[in-house]
C-alpha cells in the first residue's frame, strides 16, 4: 500500500514539474506576450517577467518593442522634372500595441518594408531633383507622414525616416558640374569687374591728386622702384613717365624764355645813341672807321712799292 502511494507521489509530481516546465514563460523587459487562447485573443497582454500559459490550450507570441532600424533598398524612380535617379532611405519604428501587431498584419515587419519602398518611389515621382538634394527634411517629413498613416492601424508607428543617398547618373552629374562651375566663374567675374570699378575710382582720385602736384608722381614712382628692387631675382626695368616729360618741357621753355628776356635787355642797355650815316660819304671812309684807322683787313695788305 505504502509503495503504491510512493508510486502515485512520484507520478504525480513528475507530471507536475512537466506541466510546470510546459507553462512556465520568461517575458524579456522590451516585450509583451501576446496569448491566444484556442484561437482567442485573451485581452490581457502579458508584461516582462515571469507568467503561466495553459499548455496545449494558449499560445504566446512575443512581440519585440524596441525601436527597429530598417534599411530600405534603393528604389529607381522618374522626378517630376524628368531626372532618373535612384534613392534609399532608412526606417525607424517601433510597436506600440502588441495584440494589434500580432493580430491585425501577418507580419508587421515586411509590411512596413514594402509601405516604405512604395512610399519613397511615389514621394521621388511627386518631387523634383534640387529638393532631393537640398531640401530633404521636407521629403523626410512626408515620407514619415505617408508611412504612419497605415502603420497605426498594425500597432506601429514611424518615428523617423531618412534618405540616405540619392544616386544620379554620370551625364547629369557632368551637367551639375558645369553648371556650378559656370555659377562660380559668373560670381568671380562680378567681383573681379566691381573690384576694377572700385580701383578706377581710387586711381582716378589719385591722378587728380597727382596732377595737382607733379612732385607726387615722382614720389610714387621711386617708391615703385624701392617695392620692385627689394626683389633681387628679376631684372628692374626703370619707366620714364610722360608726365615727367611734360614737366622738363614746361622747366626747358621757362628758361628759354628766362634767356631771351635777359639777353634782350642786356642788348638795349649796350646798343651806343650814334648820328645817322651822311650819304656821299665814300666806301673807303666807311672802311677806315670815324677816326681814320684802317680796319685790320686793310693794315695786313702789303706796301705799293712791293706791288709787281
């Protein structure tokens, strides 16, 4: 008797820890147990921790509620401007209630990938290149809109999403090229021609300066003979201004002018107050000078008796 009701004991404790291991359950702190019972969603939703199911009767799904990052393959699509191009993204979601995640979409992992890849070809049709490029917030903003429309519906909702790259093909990218180039020389030549209209201007004050005082031009120009010679690797070629030519040309017929006026009055101080020539008088008296002296010409000739 005694045996039989070890027996039973046993038995009975045996198919105890059994049932216990079969419906023992260890839910992790970032996900709730979802049960169903005989195909029946039991409207408690197991928290983390240790839970009891009923074997062979429940059936618990663990639903995992991090944040998921899911790459997005990169999708080939037509702008609005008529630019192929293709894109990939990233997603960022989490599941937020997990009986509708369980129950409402089979998988609510690859229904959000394909949401994903649908809505970033439709929103790649509805944009143009230069906001794919330069204005991506507002694409990711609408991209995160058409995706967690849907989503709350499976217990899901979208916390971010971004475009990763945008791929371009070679000939547009040649043309992209070109044209900030184009953009960059156009600005290059604006502020090298609003730099020459400044110059002009400071030059033109300066010249006029100058032309006051002709002495500064000569200044300048020896303090651009000092600038240039400190360099002793190039040969130094001294120009010789026409404004300094202008300058020794008025000096030159200052003098001259100087000269003439002196010696005209020198000559009208010397020039003797004589009377006038008498006419009859002869040639030879003229020759022989008022006093009767012959001129040296004359004194040189030889005597008439040496004449042949």
């Amino acid at each position: 008797m005694v045996e039989e009701l070890v027996t039973a004991g046993v038995a009975l404790a045996s198919v105890g820890a059994v049932y216990f291991v079969a419906a023992a359950r260890v839910v992790k702190q970032y996900e709730r147990g979802v049960v169903l019972r005989l195909g029946r969603l039991l409207s408690e939703v197991r928290g983390p921790g240790f839970t009891m199911i009923v074997p062979g009767v429940d059936r618990m799904r663990k639903v995992n509620m991090q944040i998921v990052t899911m790459p997005v393959p990169a999708q080939e699509g037509i702008t609005r401007d008529n630019v192929t191009v293709r894109v990939d993204a990233v997603v960022y979601f989490k599941v937020v209630d997990a009986a509708d995640a369980v129950v409402r979409v089979e998988d609510y992992r690859f229904a959000v990938s394909q949401m994903a890849q649908t809505s970033l070809r439709s929103i790649i049709g509805k944009s143009e290149l230069d906001d794919l490029l330069s204005n991506r917030e507002k694409l990711n903003q609408g991209l995160e809109l058409m995706m967690d429309s849907p989503a709350i519906g499976w217990g899901v909702t979208v916390d971010r999403v971004e475009i990763k790259d945008v791929s371009l093909p070679e000939t547009m990218k040649r043309s992209m090229a070109r044209q900030a180039e184009a953009t960059r020389d156009r600005r290059a030549r604006v502020i090298n021609a609003d730099a020459e209209l400044q110059a002009s201007k400071k030059l033109a004050e300066a010249a006029q300066a100058m032309s006051d005082q002709p002495a500064a031009l000569q200044l300048r120009l020896l303090q651009t003979v000092v600038a240039v010679a400190a360099e002793k690797n190039s040969t130094l070629v001294l120009p010789f201004p026409v404004e300094l030519l202008r300058f020794l040309e008025r000096s030159g017929l200052q003098a001259q002018a100087q000269t003439a006026a002196a010696e005209a009055e020198r000559g009208a101080g010397e020039r003797p107050a004589g009377p006038a020539a008498t006419p009859g008088v002869s040639r030879a008296a003229t020759e022989t000078g008022a006093e009767g002296v012959p001129p040296p010409e004359l004194e040189e000739l030889p005597e008439a008796e040496d004449l042949p």
